[in-house]
C-alpha cells in the first residue's frame, strides 16, 4: 500500500470514528431528552386523570378535621376559617390524607367565639393534645358535633352545615390519594 492510500485510510478510519463519537453523544443525549419526556407525558396523564377537587363555600366557618398521628391514633383539629378552601389548600399540602368532618358556616363574631369557646370547654376536660393548639385526641367524632350543635342551640346562633354529600365526596377523593403532590 502507497504511502498516501495509507494516510487515506487513517484519516478516514480517525473520521469514522470521530463520526461514532458523535453519534453515542447524540444517543445519549436523545436518551436524556427521550426520559425526560416519559416522565412530562406521565405526569400530564395523572393530572388530566385527577378529579376536580371540591369546593366549599368560601364563607366564615367552623370546622373539624380529622387526621392520624405518628403512632396511629385519631386525632381531630377544630378551627375557624374565613375560606376553608384556603385552609384545605394548606393541609393537602402537609398532610393530603385529612378529612373534613364538620363544616358549619356562619358569621365571622359568631365563628371566633364558637372557636374561643368550645376552646375552652375542651380543654377544661383536658382533651386537647397541646394546650396552645385545636388539637384533640381521645374523643368522639360524634361527641365533637353534639358539643358544637348544643353551644349553636343554645346561643341561638344562625348556622348552615356543609351537607353530608359533599363533606363524603371530598372525603373519598382523599381516600384515592387525588389530592397528593405530583
């Protein structure tokens, strides 16, 4: 072989493999792009997939939710809200698998001293986990409603309930995990 065949089929043989060089970058990187598209597309999917998450009535309330502690025991959080879409927001966030167990709408005087006060009477009976918090543990769900329902009645304060329907639609859309982080 000739001197320049030689160096001809160097340079081309240097060139070929230059060329495969290029070509495993470019795998590469279509591969990044090709992975970062599935996880795009799937997201996507899960979030044209995901319900609408109810909505409740943007007005001043008192609720009660329910939730798990670290150990598995059932504890409940009562509070006011001018909007409890707002605070759900918040809790979906933290803690996605909370329930609403109670809503009952009515003025914004009315709710503050609703909260101050069944406040006060359940922590007289020592059934706040943390005296500085509306966090209760060791008491019925259904003790919770009557104890708010009498303090109502025998103010003669004006209320409306969330219905049932909705406070269980939500609540079943919790249970699917609809509302986790994407």
């Amino acid at each position: 072989m000739s001197y320049s065949r030689e160096v001809a089929y160097e340079v081309s043989f240097l060139h070929i493999k230059s060329l495969k060089v290029e070509i495993l970058k470019r795998d590469k990187k279509f591969e990044l792009l090709e992975n970062k598209y599935l996880k795009l597309d799937q997201n996507h999917r899960r979030l044209s997939q995901k319900q609408s998450v109810i909505k409740f009535k943007s007005s001043c309330c008192f609720y009660i939710l329910e939730d798990f502690g670290q150990n598995g025991e059932k504890l409940f959080k009562f509070g006011r809200s001018k909007n409890i879409n707002d605070r759900l927001t918040t809790y979906r966030k933290n803690r996605p698998e909370t329930l609403v167990r109670f809503i009952a709408y009515l003025s914004e005087d009315d709710m503050i001293f609703m909260e101050s006060a069944l406040n006060r009477k359940w922590r007289l009976g020592s059934k706040l986990k943390y005296p500085n918090h509306e966090i209760l543990e060791h008491i019925d769900l259904e003790v919770m409603k009557r104890d708010v329902h009498g303090m109502l009645d025998y103010l003669s304060i004006e209320f409306n309930l969330e219905s049932d329907d909705n406070l269980n639609t939500y609540n079943r859309e919790v249970r699917r995990g609809s509302f986790t982080k994407v």
